[in-house]
C-alpha cells in the first residue's frame, strides 16, 4: 500500500463513520418529523394542548399556556417560542411563571423525534416518555411550590426576542427541515473528527479522569463520557447518533446507553435550548442549573434503583 493511501485511510474511516451513523439517524428522523407535521396539519396540537389544561394549573400556569408546551412537545422548541410570542393573556406571566414553562419545555420538548431516535438506542418508549413527561411535571410542580412560597421572581416577564413570522406553508417548512437534516451530517463529521483530535493527543484520557467522579454518581461508565458530553452541550439527536454507533461495537453495556439517555432526555443541549428558553424572560439559575441538578439526581436515583432491582430469571 503506497503511503498515500496509508494517510487517507483514516479520512475514508471518519467519513464512513459519519455516514452511517447520519443515515441511521435519518431513517429514524425523517418519518417522524412526516408524521408529527401530518398531526399538526390536523389539529393534533390543539388535541394536545386540551389535555394539558389541569396539568398548567397544577403548576400555576394559566391553561391557555398549554398550547405553548404542546407545540414544543409535538414539534420543536421554536415553535413553542414563536406561539408564546403571539400568545394573548388576560394578564403577563410574572418571570417565575416563565422560569417554570420553560423549565418544562427544555425537559420535554421534540418528543416524538427524539423518543424515535433513543428508542434506537434500546430505550423503550415507555421509558422516555415517563421520564422526560414525568420528570417536566415533577421540576414544574417543585419550582412553583418555591416560587409561590417564596414569593420570589413575582415581576412581569419580559421576552427579549419576538420570532419573525414564519411561511406557513408546506414547501417552506420541506426547506427548512432539510436544511437541518444537511447540518447535522456536518456536525456529526466534526464530532467525529474532533473526538479522534481529542484521543490523539491524550485529552479524551484526561477528559474521562476529570469526569469520572461525575459519571460515577450518575451511575454511567467512563466509556459513555463522551457521548454524554457531546448530547449535554448539543442535543439528544446528536449524541444518541454517536451513541448507537459506540453501542453496535459492542463497548457500552446496556445499563450504560439507558442511565446516558435518561440523563440526556432531562439535560442536554444546555447552551442553545438554554439561550431561547431565557429569551421568554425566564430565570437563568431555573432552566439551566436547577434543571442540570434536577438531571443529576434523577439519573443517580434510578441508577440506584437499578441495582436494588431483582435479576431476570436465566
């Protein structure tokens, strides 16, 4: 073999890599945003949003609100932003209201995309939607409890960003999807590329050592740290991506990919769903630090939980 067929070998590596790892994040995709759009055409946000109306009142939100968690739930974070922007209120939501709503969303929202992409992983369905709909009412339901004991954060809130009205129609939201699905192949070859960077020069080693007392908590094993990493600072499409191909080498346990998911599924994407969830006029300390210790516990309850579960019959 010349050597210049050596020095291109890894190259054709990472972007087979990357390739297979996009095209099995596709097949899962791309039908599930199809049939969530088919629902919304026909009125399955406002279904939704119905159904939601005491559980806005359990956390002290008035029940028009539902709307806004419904369309997050069913589509994407900024389509709950852009319906919150034109929402009519008797009366503006004070900032711990927002802080709640919020809070709500970032831990449920894009359901039907993501539970499709961490049930390729392994994690039933049952599994993701008790913990990402579960865990939303529980950190709800606490804030509130705070806030209304409290009294704190009662001022009105005030959103620093109003979305441009969008082209409602079929063709612009067909564009706007692929050009998405386009940007995360790119993404996707730069984390690969980056993680080969990384082990390369000895930090991924040093990365798992700093993190390990973390991990260890949460009850996930070290060679689930980058995966979780990347999902934590990016989004659960993405590291569950990378997470289905580290689980076919066979180097995650199964306990492994189920406690890195139910952490993702309540915290990931930290830096942009954080930064349009305070665009609402939420509190910072609420949608992100609460919501990373809230993640934290959870996932270490159930890893605990986990261990005092009885063994399968052989």
């Amino acid at each position: 073999m010349s050597r210049l067929a050596m020095s291109a070998a890894p190259v054709k590596r990472l972007f087979h890599d990357a390739f297979s790892a996009y095209f099995m994040l596709m097949r899962l995709m791309v039908p599930a945003l199809i049939i969530v759009k088919a629902l919304d055409m026909i009125g399955g946000t406002r279904v939704l949003a119905g159904v939601l109306e005491p559980v806005m009142r359990l956390v002290g939100l008035p029940a028009e609100v539902g709307i806004v968690w419904a369309a997050a739930m069913l589509t994407s974070i900024y389509t709950g932003l852009a319906i919150f922007a034109d929402l009519s209120l008797n009366a503006p939501l004070s900032v711990a209201q927002v802080s709640v709503l919020g809070t709500m969303i970032l831990v449920a929202h894009s359901l039907p995309v993501e539970g499709a992409v961490a049930k390729a992983t392994g994690v039933p369905w049952a599994a993701t939607l008790l913990i990402r709909l579960g865990g939303a009412l529980l950190i709800g339901t606490l804030l509130h409890f705070y806030y209304s004991t409290t009294h704190s954060l009662q001022e009105p809130a005030v959103m620093l960003w109003r979305p441009d009205a969008s082209d409602p129609s079929l063709l612009a939201w067909a564009v706007s999807q692929l050009k998405a699905l386009a940007m995360i192949f790119f993404i996707i070859l730069a984390l690969m590329a980056l993680l080969r960077i990384l082990k390369v020069l000895g930090i991924e080693r040093l990365m798992h050592l700093l993190l390990a007392p973390l991990l260890r908590l949460i009850g996930i094993g070290r060679e689930a740290s980058n995966v979780t990493i990347i999902g934590f600072t990016l989004g659960i499409s993405i590291g569950a991506g990378l997470l289905i191909r580290e689980a076919q080498t066979g180097k995650l346990s199964r306990r492994d990919i189920f406690l890195t998911m139910a952490f993702l599924g309540l915290c990931h994407s930290v830096i942009e769903d954080t930064l349009l969830i305070l665009l609402m006029g939420a509190d910072l300390g609420a949608i992100l630090w609460t919501r990373v210790i809230f993640a934290i516990v959870v996932t270490a309850l159930i890893a605990r939980l986990g261990r005092l579960a009885p063994a399968p019959q052989q």
